[in-house]
C-alpha cells in the first residue's frame, strides 16, 4: 500500500522536471526555471519532515503519581 511518504518520494522529481521542464520550454531561461521547480520540491520536502512528520511509535504519557523527579529520592520499602 503506498503511503505518504512514497508518494512524496515520487513527487520530488516529478515536480522538479515537471516545472522546469514546461517554464523552460515557455521560454522563461533556465537558470529561473530550475530554481523555481526546486523551490516546490523543496516545499513538498518540508511538508512531508515537518508538517506530517512519520511517528513509528506513539510517546508515552507517564502519569504525574509515576512521575518521579532525580531530586527527590524514591521511598523506601520497609
């Protein structure tokens, strides 16, 4: 099954080549057109560390009667 994360693999390059590729052929000079397409890349890349990062495993809430400070020692078993 295809998640996210490939997709957005497979977006790097078809939005590098498929932005620069038709600015170019417009005519708009190449050394614009690559930064441009770059940029979205970019932008996708971000999107994908970022905004919806992978989480292989949820973190833990340790409740706050768990909870114990290095200050302060455990007690004692008597």
């Amino acid at each position: 099954m295809t998640e996210y994360h490939d997709l957005v693999l497979l977006f790097i390059p078809l939005t590098l080549f498929g932005v620069s590729g038709p600015l170019a052929l417009g005519g708009v000079s190449l050394s614009i057109a690559v930064p441009v397409g770059a940029t979205i890349a970019i932008g996708i890349m971000a999107h994908a560390l970022f905004v919806r990062a992978r989480r292989d495993h949820p973190t833990p809430s340790i409740p706050p009667e768990r909870a114990t400070s290095p200050a302060a020692p455990a007690p004692a078993d008597d």
